[in-house]
C-alpha cells in the first residue's frame, strides 16, 4: 500500500489543507497494471477534535483495505460537523465539490457514483450521512460509527444549558439553534426528502450500547427504518472509543462487498 500525506491550498476554504491517502499499490512495470480499473473511493471522515491523522493513528485500516483496490482519502477538517459554517469555513463545499476535483486530478480513482463511499465516527458519522443524504448522486453508500446522528440534541450539549462554549461553537457551525430542527443540517429531514427523490444511498449505522450517542442512534433508526433505503443497523457492547470503531470499520468494509 502507499501512504502519501497531501497539503493543498483550498480556494474554497481559502487556506491550506492536508489530507491522508491510503493507495493499491500495483507494479507499473507489469503491462497489466496499466490496464487495471481506477481505484474505488472511500472518504473517511474523523470526528471533532481529530483530524486527518486519526483513523491510521488508532485503527489498522491500511492493512484492513488491503487486496480491496479501494483508496482511502482522510480529509482534515477541524469542528466543522462537514457543513458550510455561519460564522466560518464552506466545508460542506469542500468536501463535496473542491476536494474530489483534487483527489481525481492527482490519483487515478473512479468517477462512478457506484464506486464512491463515505464513512466515519462521531461527529464524522453525522458528516458521512450528511454528504449521502445531501449528494445521493456522489454517494453509492454511506456508513456511521456511533454518530452524532440527531444534530438537534447535539447542538443543545445533550440537555445541559449551562455550556455556554459548546453552545457558542455551535452557534458558529449551524448559526441559530433553534433553527436546526428540519433544516438542511437535519439528517431527519434529509433521510424523508431523499426517500421521496428515488435515488437513495445505502446506509450502515453502528453504535454501542454503552455510548453516550446510543438514544439518538435508536431514535434515528426507527425513523429511517420505514423509508425503504437499503439500511443496516448494527449495535454491541461498546462505549465512545477507538478499540470500538476499528472493529466497526471492518464490519463496514465487509458491508461494501468490494472483494
């Protein structure tokens, strides 16, 4: 496999950027290499406070995508929640528009909606769906690792008032508060808009019973069980931690069926 580390400048973000990229490596002086289909795509998002850095700190995932000619593209962007912030970042842009022109002009990777996936964690998990739910027409499938699936209890700190800075961080991110609920920050609403539109992603959700995000993914999964996306819900013993999500991303790779 190769590892290369990216720094870019994003006219969208108008700073600089850095991104990690796990690659197949095929013999280029085999004839056949240069005859092999693009890479699939998998964006794998981290969660707030992590960066791009994250997923190859804490799980194995080079070794986990090995033989599956699929290139990982980790992306860093800071508390964002993967949305064009009120006060900050175009994020949501970014990621959906700037960073996959980069990525294909430099590495020979798919066009194909049907070979493109978003997964992540946490505050990535809600990025991931976000993206599908939002794009359906960039994303053939979606996975989230105990999400921040209901931004509206996220924003609000999960029922404590007094946290003034999570609610000022917040703030910056979506704008008003108390205009989050069905708006198009709210994966709720995605999920009923996209269910009508036709073209749905698949989605896998993922959470432990013991993490602090369990009674929002359970809220989320009664509500998209009815939509008819093709929709997988996995739980276990588990908390808010690394040893959890390496598993998890395992389980998410075997759901693509990319062998």
């Amino acid at each position: 496999m190769i590892l290369s580390q990216v720094s870019f400048f994003s006219d969208i973000l108008t700073l600089r950027c850095t991104m990690n990229v796990i690659l197949p490596q095929r013999n280029i002086s085999n004839p056949q290499a240069r005859v092999l289909p693009p890479f699939r795509v998998l964006y794998l998002l981290h969660g707030h406070s992590d960066d791009h850095t994250a997923w190859q700190r804490w799980t194995s995932i080079e070794r986990y995508v090995e033989g599956l000619n699929l290139a990982v593209i980790m992306p860093a962007v800071h508390n964002s929640f993967y949305t064009d912030m009120a006060h900050g970042g175009k994020y949501f842009t970014f990621m959906t528009a700037e960073l996959p022109e980069v990525v294909h002009g430099l590495f020979p990777l798919s066009t194909e909606r049907a070979d493109t996936f978003v997964a992540g964690l946490s505050m990535g998990g809600y990025g991931a769906f976000k993206l599908a739910l939002s794009r359906p027409d960039l994303y053939a499938a979606a996975a989230s690792l105990s999400g921040a699936v209901d931004i509206c209890e996220v924003v609000k700190g999960h029922g404590d008032p007094n946290d003034r800075a999570w609610s000022e961080a917040m703030s910056n991110v979506f704008g008003d508060l108390g205009k989050v609920k069905d708006s198009p920050h709210d994966l709720f609403r995605l999920a009923t808009d996209v269910a009508k539109a036709g073209t749905k992603p698949r989605l896998f959700q993922f959470c432990g019973v013991d993490d602090f995000l369990y009674t929002d993914n359970i809220r989320f999964r009664d509500f998209v069980k009815p939509l008819g996306f093709d929709y997988t819900y996995l739980e276990g013993p588990g908390d808010h931690t690394w040893g959890y999500w390496d598993a998890a991303i395992q389980k998410v790779l075997a759901w693509l069926e990319l062998k």
